[in-house]
C-alpha cells in the first residue's frame, strides 16, 4: 500500500463491534454488548422531520448549524446551569464530531491529554489520530473517581486536555464533587482544555455535578453532547459543541471541512427532541439497573455503583482469565456476549449494557449467572 498517515498504525477496531458482530454469527446468543438505547425515536421528533422534509429543506445548511436549533440549545443549556448564546454552539455529527473537532482543533503533535480509565475508547482513537498522546489516569483503584495525587502525576508541561465523561461509559459512576473540584484546582487558568463528554448526563439515578456550569472555567471548557442517548436518536448522528465564541469560531472552519453541515431536516428534528420529556425513559433506565444490579448482587459479582448511563462494570477478576478470554469463552459456552474491559483499557472488569427489554434481561442474566457457577 502507498504509504499513509503514520498516527493511524497503531489504530485497531473497535471491541464493542467484534464483540456484536461474534455474538450475532452465534445461533442463540443473546447480547449485553450495545450501548444504544432499545427504544424507538419519540413520534414528535419523526413528524418534525418529516415536515421538515415536505418543506424540502434538503439542501445546505449553515456550517455552524440552523439558527433555530443554536437558539434551542442555547436555551436548553442556559436552562441546565451554563449560560449560552446561539453563537457559542456548533451543531455536529453526534458527540463522535464534536469529540473528534474539540480535540484534533486544539492538539499539536506531542501534546499530551489525559484520560481517566476506563474509557470510552473514542477518545484515545481520535488523540492518537491528532498524533497526540493519550495519558491513562487509571482510575479503578480509587472507587473510580479522580484524586489529586494521582492526577498530578499525569500532569506535565504537554498537557494540553483532560476529557472528563461523567456518567461514564463504560462503568456509569459519576464524578462527585471531590473529584471535579481536583479536576478544576489542576487545570484552572492553565494552558489546559476540560473537554466534557456529557452525553449520559440526562440519564442520571443521582445527583450529578458538572464541570460545564463553573463559570471559572468557561475559557478552557467546552462541552461536547448529543442527541444519541436520552432521545434514541443514535442512528440520526446529531449532537452539538459549546464553547467559548473565540474558540468556536476557530473550531468551525475545521468542523465545516469535515461535513459541511449537519443535514436541515436532521437539525428540525433536533430541535423538537429538546422538546421532548425524558423523565420516562430515564425511569425505565433506572428500573433496569435496580434489576440487574440485585441479580449481581445475587451472585457476588461486584461493581462500581453506577448511578448514570446504561451500563455496569462487573469485577470478574477472581477467575482469573482475562476479559477478552472470559467473554469469548461466555459466547461460545453459556450463548451470551458482553464488552472486555480491556476495551476500555481496563482488565479485570466486564461491561454489561442493559438496553434491553426485561425479558431480554433476563434470560441474559440466567445466563451468566450458569456460566459463573461452571466457572466454579
Ligand atoms: C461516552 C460516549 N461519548 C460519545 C459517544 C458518541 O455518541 P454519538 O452517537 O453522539 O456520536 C458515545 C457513544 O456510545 C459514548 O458512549
């Protein structure tokens, strides 16, 4: 092959997908593996577009993103406890552009962006494309939270980014105060950009803190959200960017060269989500991790409490195999496939996605229970 960019060797796959796709060519294997929600879009948001469509916006939409979907979400944000105008928002191809904009417009080559672990495996994907470096700040000996010290150990003069994701994929733990308030002594009026991956934070079973709405750190913070999660939106690809206007403005050209814009009758649609209740999605959510954390509990599998999001992080460390073994062997023996830790740069763990139905559940959970007592 005619030489290419040298960043994307050391880039693999993605885990989750080989493990779908190994579960899917397995007759009679259930799932545990997607991190997309199992409900269908809300009607609202379907007629939008569809109006939308009749209207026949279908050609260009402004780079930046339609007025009337910046003013929503200005307001929408302003509404959550971070005052914003239409002109600090970039309407993106899902939180994945608005991740992959923050971070290859801010990053040189050799800069360094540390990244609590486990992750979400995006993130490294996209600072090893910028031909930066990811920094793991292991976090799942201190009850996955941040302290001080062991972030100030990965603090250097390159340090250019932290990216903080909270809830967290792939674990749900939320971030308590402790720990932003060390995140924000570390990197407060430093040369150091705070990119708040905050996709789950409507899908929350307790408090949760953010990072977002500290005034303090509006210049070096930018907020990267999406439609995906709390409005089943995943397969429309739309979510959004807030920063400072000086920063978006820079951010724009890149985000302009990368999709043009982000198609019209997606961003009506958009808009109309931000209309819609997610309380009682949020409540099935909640009912599904009270269930699967008692069967847990039931058979002595231990796991950060996680109080966001739609997975858990189970400890399977004791039978000792490694992850990547342990969910292949789950597959092939009991007909169920779950997330190694190790793609999420963690050994040890299993993530279990519960964005099934009850029954669905279920029927998993039995499973895992027989695989874990033949394991012994
Ligand atoms: C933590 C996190 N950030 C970002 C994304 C990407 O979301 P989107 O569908 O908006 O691109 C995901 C998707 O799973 C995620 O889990």
């Amino acid at each position: 092959m005619i030489p290419i960019n040298r960043n994307l060797d050391p880039l693999e796959r993605s885990g989750i997908r080989v493990f779908t796709n190994l579960a899917k060519a397995t007759p009679d294997c259930r799932m545990l593996t997607i991190g997309e929600p199992d409900r269908p879009t809300p009607e609202p948001v379907k007629q939008a577009a569809f109006r939308s469509l009749s209207r026949d916006e279908t050609h260009y939409a402004p780079n930046q993103g339609t007025a009337s979907l910046r003013a929503a979400i200005a307001a929408f944000e302003t509404a959550r406890g971070r005052e914003t105008a239409p002109e600090e928002v970039l309407v993106t191809v899902g939180a994945t552009q608005a991740l992959y904009t923050a971070l290859t417009g801010i990053l040189n080559p050799g800069d360094q962006v540390i990244i609590p672990t486990p992750a979400f495996s995006l993130y490294a994907t996209i600072v090893t494309a910028a031909g930066a470096e990811p920094v793991f700040l292991d976090v799942s000996g201190t009850d996955f939270q941040i302290t001080e010290e062991a972030l100030s150990a990965c603090l250097t003069e390159s340090t250019r980014a932290i990216v903080l994701n909270s809830p967290c994929n792939p674990t749900g733990v939320i971030l308590h105060k402790k720990s932003l308030d060390a995140v924000a002594r570390a990197v407060l009026g430093k040369n150091i950009y705070l990119i708040c991956d905050n996709v789950y934070n409507q899908l929350v079973y307790a408090p949760c803190g953010d990072l977002t709405r500290r005034e303090e750190l509006r210049p070096q913070t930018i907020l990267c959200q999406s439609f995906s999660k709390p409005y089943a939106m995943t397969g429309w690809r739309v979510g959004y960017l807030v920063c400072p206007e000086e920063l978006l403005s820079r951010l724009l050209l890149l985000s302009a060269a990368e999709i043009a814009a982000v198609p019209t009758f997606i961003q009506a649609a958009a808009e109309t989500a931000l209309t819609v209740d997610t309380e009682p999605m949020r409540q099935i959510y909640e009912k599904r991790r009270n269930y699967v954390c008692r069967r847990l509990d039931a058979m002595g599998l231990a796991y950060p409490k996680p109080e966001g999001a739609f997975y858990v992080f189970a400890d399977i460390s004791r039978f000792g195999i490694p992850s990547w073994t342990f969910c292949e062997r789950m597959i092939r023996e009991a007909g169920l496939a779950a997330v190694p830790g190790t793609c999420f740069g963690t050994e040890g763990y299993i993530r279990l996605s519960y964005c099934y139905s009850d029954r669905e559940l279920e029927e998993s959970l039995d499973r895992l229970e027989g695989f874990l007592k033949r394991l012994g």
